[in-house]
C-alpha cells in the first residue's frame, strides 16, 4: 500500500530529509497520517498547512516549532506561495547541512506541490505516484 511505502521512506530517509510527494490524486493527509501511526505508533504529533496568500509567515513559525518539538509537518500546495518559497528552501538547506542546527529526531518534514519548478526539490526525496493509464489507453495499443 502508499502508506506502507510511505512509511519505510520516512525510516530510510532520516529525520533531517525532507520527502516532497508529488501523487496527484492521492491524500496526502490520510497518507502522513497512516505512515506516522505504523511509525511513531501515533498520528498526534502530525500538522498540516495548506499554502495560500499570506500563509507563509505561519508555515515558518509552524517549521521552526515542529524542529524543536518533534512533529510531522506537512506544508502542501507549495506551488500557491511562490514568494515564500526562498524562505522555504533557506530552512530546508539548514536542516538538512546545518549540523549545528538542533533538529529532533522525530521531526519529519513533507511537502506537497502541484509543479516541481523549485530549487527545493533537490534537497527532497522524492515520492511519486502516477495513476494507471486505464482500460481505454491499453484497449488503443491493441
């Protein structure tokens, strides 16, 4: 299942690795929320912010909290703040080189967006989930 292999990228990745799900189609909250539970035995400790106008400020204040606390964070639709998204990749290149940067071991960061076009992504491990073509394609190749 998604959440399965959800989970074993979260064990393998480590907890300074942001994992970037791009699976259009698939809930990505019900995803975390499936993964946090076969890993920390709980979803509890899992946000979640949904990127619009002026959510920035609040996706900062939530990461830098989520570090020190131990939460699953997860910040969808990046492609919505596009502006934000330098303060974004600052954070994410401090967490994953910035030794010295105390990050709690349960911290986990994901993020969601509908385009890719974003330095972040290299910094990212990368989820993707491609929908099956359907009958209709495979009855055309015949």
């Amino acid at each position: 299942t998604e959440q399965a292999n959800l989970a074993e990228v979260v064990q393998e990745c480590g907890h300074r690795q942001p994992i970037l799900l791009l699976q259009p189609g698939l809930d990505p909250v019900a995803q975390v929320r499936a993964a946090a539970e076969e890993v920390l035995g709980t979803s509890e400790h899992v946000e979640f912010l949904c990127l619009g106008d002026g959510q920035g400020q609040r996706a900062t204040k939530l990461l830098q909290n989520s570090l020190t606390l131990g939460r699953w964070t997860v910040i969808q639709n990046l492609h919505e703040a596009v502006d934000w998204l330098p303060t974004l990749e600052q954070l994410v290149n401090a967490i994953c080189s910035n030794t010295k940067l105390k990050v709690h071991p349960k911290f986990q960061l994901f993020l969601t967006s509908a385009s890719v076009a974003t330095p972040i992504v290299r910094s990212c491990v990368k989820l993707v989930h491609e929908e099956p073509a359907g009958i209709r394609s495979h009855l055309r190749d015949l």
